[in-house]
C-alpha cells in the first residue's frame, strides 16, 4: 500500500492484523503510555506495509526490538502501535572470507554472536543482556561500549541498510561489500536516529577477527586524580588497550571489585603472548601510583565488561537518572570532581570512558530531585544526553540536552522522511 488515501483510525487498527499477529499492547509501554495495539511482524513487506496504513490514518508508530534501550527518547507524544520487530531475525546473507554480514534487525546480538563465532569472528560490542538487544536497537540508538576505544564506533561497521519508510516503501543504501561508495549515506542518517526516520529492518555489517585472547587489568588508586593521571598516561603511551575506563567508588562497590577507591580498568585483546605481554606492562605502566593492582583472564574479561555496561546502558528506570556527558579526556577527571560535589551521595554511579571521553552518571533520589540534578548537569561538558529516567523526570524536558547546529537539518529530514510524524513522535531530538 503506496497511496495517500485516509484511513479512519479504527479501520486502520482493524486492518493491520493483515500483516501480522497481535500482542498483550501493556508488555510494550514506553514511559508509562501504553499503545491501542502491539503487532508483531515476520517480514520486511509487512513493515513497510503496516508504516503506510498508519501514515493513512495519522497514527503513531514506536518500533520495538527487545526493550532493553527503551529508556532513551522523550516522553512519546502519540503511542498508537507498537511494532514488535523480533520476527525479523533471520540471518539474510553471510560470507565470513569477505568479512560481511547481513542481518535482520530483530536477530538478537547473543544469537549474532553465535553465528560469528563459529567462524571465529565478531562485532565488537559489549551488551550487558546480549540476549535482549537487537541489531535494530544498536543502530537505531547509536549507542557503543567502551570497546570503541580499540575498535572504532558500530556506524563505522555497518556498510549496508534497509529501512521502512511510512510511505509504504523499502529503501537500501550501500551493500554487502565493504567500500560501497554507491548511493546517497542512509547508514550514517539512521544510526542513531531513534527510528524517527525509518524502521531499520536489515543492517550490513563487516565483521572483525575475534581476539584469541583476552585479559583486563584492574588498577586501584587513592584519588579520582591519581586513577585519571594513570589513564592519561596509558591512554597517550604506545600500549593499545582496547578499552579504558575509570569506575568512581560506588560502581567499584557495586561490581563487587574487591577493590576501594577509583579503579581503571583496561581492556587488552589479540595474540596470546601479545595480550599477556602488554597486561604486564599496562600494569607495570599505569600500576606506578596504585594501591592494588588484579588482572583478569578471559571469562572474568568478558564477564567484568558486560556487567559494566549495565551501568552504561539506557534501560528503562523507576527511580534513578541515568544520563551521559561528553567531554575531552583531558577534563573528565574535572568533570568527575563537579559531578562528586554536585550530587554528594545522591551520586549512584560514576564511570568515565576515557577511550571514548564520555562520563556515565547514575543519580538516585525523588522526582523532585532527579529533575534537579538533570538540570544542573544538562549543560555541563561538550553535550549531555539523559539515557533513562522515570517519565515524570522527563516531562517539559529534551533528554536530548543542547541543539547540535544541525537541528534545522534534522528537521528538514523529518519532513521529508516522516511528513505525519508517524515515527516516534516527540520521542526523538527536540522532540520532532
């Protein structure tokens, strides 16, 4: 269905179980709003097909993958449907000699991972409930890991996409081979654009050699200065983690470390003679200062970062804020320092990506003092995105903190993608 023709909304609502198959819409709830209906879908067509006779009748669509990243966006302004994506999961094309992959975007990334596996290989991305997150959630929220330090951002992976427009029609850019330079840049205008101009429902990827071995080094230090002094100086020497992160106390607590004070944890991964090689000398190099020093094998590797990142993440929360906040890595440990006296112990968890210069911070209290702390450090840093909170935070709110200068693009591309704000609305950057 491509044409323009008005749908009545209950005539609308009536003619999706066409294409699909009907859920308990209270398992789908964004923000408390709960949607009219929840489908589920097994086919791109069928994507495609349901966006335009929503388009046709006005109402609203929220794609749904496995929830897990639900917290990140506004308060919906219209939830009608909830498009639930997770029967889109077949592996579309695979040729590990090439390095590529084409997925479906409701295939989990725990299952992805298998796949790759088998033939040695992986997406370098870390996900503390691997089982839940879609590939179509990871591009959709743009949302990365430590391990970016090490192995570049997932949008420089991906080399091909399919997405749904409410128009009725599927649209690709680049392909299945790495340096497809054909076409106008879909991936990079989809990713992380929160579904607001597309449903993602295949994404192409070129895939990278997995690690034969891994190790972590934890380094305890007195001070958030002396932990910040320590990764400056790793993160500048000729040593290659591929991950570089500093925990403040109450993550250190919360991760049960065995460790107290501020922790750096780095992340190493090749060879094994190579990966044992540089765990000492990033021990013996950034170890200078602590006060306890513990290196991790592979399991405790993999294990320590996935539960990191549930402190990363933008699940949805009841009573915290969980936001982010850009800044070089030269200030985060200034950063920190504002945050620390900022919050006293309203401060939940604190980690600083020195790979990446972002800082994580998680604030517990009321309501009252959630939307306080938001306020104080929206503006703080090169920008600050508020990944979760409890609705009643964000409401009167952009979770998106300060306009890029390239707002007015964004707007101009949702009028030309999403003229009737089928997609998310309201959900995604200054609410369009």
């Amino acid at each position: 269905m491509t044409g323009t023709t008005r749908l009545e909304p209950e005539i609308a609502l009536e003619r999706l179980a066409t294409f699909g198959v009907y859920q308990d819409p209270s398992a789908f709830a964004v923000d408390g709003v709960v949607p009219r209906v929840a489908l589920a879908v097994s086919s791109p067509e069928a994507v495609a097909e349901v966006l335009a006779v929503c388009a046709a009748a006005e109402l609203g669509v929220i794609p749904w993958g496995g929830g897990g990243q639900m917290g990140l966006g506004n308060v919906p302004e219209r939830y009608d449907v909830a498009l639930d994506l997770r029967g889109l999961s077949r592996i579309v094309q695979y040729e590990p000699a090439d390095l590529t992959i084409a997925v479906q975007a409701g295939r989990t990334l725990a299952d992805l991972e298998e796949a790759l596996a088998a033939n040695g290989q992986m997406l370098p991305i870390d996900a503390a409930e691997p089982e839940r997150i879609t590939v179509g959630g990871l591009v959709a929220t743009g949302l990365g890991c430590p391990r970016r330090f090490g192995h570049g951002s997932l949008r420089d992976l991906i080399i091909g996409i399919t997405v749904a427009l409410p128009d009725g029609t599927l649209a690709k850019g680049g392909g299945i081979v790495v340096k497809n330079v054909s076409g106008y840049d879909m991936m990079r205008l989809h990713f992380g654009a929160l579904g607001a101009l597309g449903v993602i429902v295949q994404a192409n990827f070129k895939v990278l050699p997995a690690p034969e071995a891994q190790r972590s080094v934890l380094l305890a230090f007195a001070d958030a200065a002396a932990a910040a002094e320590a990764a400056l100086t790793l993160r500048g020497s000729q040593l290659a983690p591929t991950a570089l992160v500093v925990l403040a106390p109450p993550v250190v607590r919360q991760l049960d470390l065995g460790m107290t004070g501020w922790v750096l944890a780095a992340r190493c991964e090749g060879p094994e003679a190579a990966v044992i090689r540089q765990a000492d000398r990033l021990r013996e190099s950034g170890g200078i200062a602590a006060r306890e020093a513990d290196v991790l094998d592979r399991e405790q590797t993999i294990a320590f970062w996935r539960a990191l990142q549930s402190l990363l993440d933008a699940r949805p929360q009841r009573d915290r804020l969980r936001l982010r906040i850009g800044e070089r890595p030269s200030r985060l440990s200034e950063l920190a320092g504002h945050v620390v006296t900022e919050l006293g112990s309203a401060l939940a968890g604190l980690v600083l990506d020195y790979g990446s210069g972002l800082a994580y911070v998680t604030v517990s209290g009321t309501v009252d003092a959630l939307r306080l702390a938001w306020d104080k450090l929206a503006e703080v840093g090169q920008h600050a995105v508020l990944l979760a909170a409890p609705a009643a935070v964000k409401v009167g709110t952009d979770v998106f903190g300060r306009h890029p200068d390239g707002i007015a693009v964004m707007r101009r591309l949702k009028e030309t993608f999403d003229p009737d704000r089928v997609l998310n609305r309201g959900r995604f950057i200054a609410h369009l």
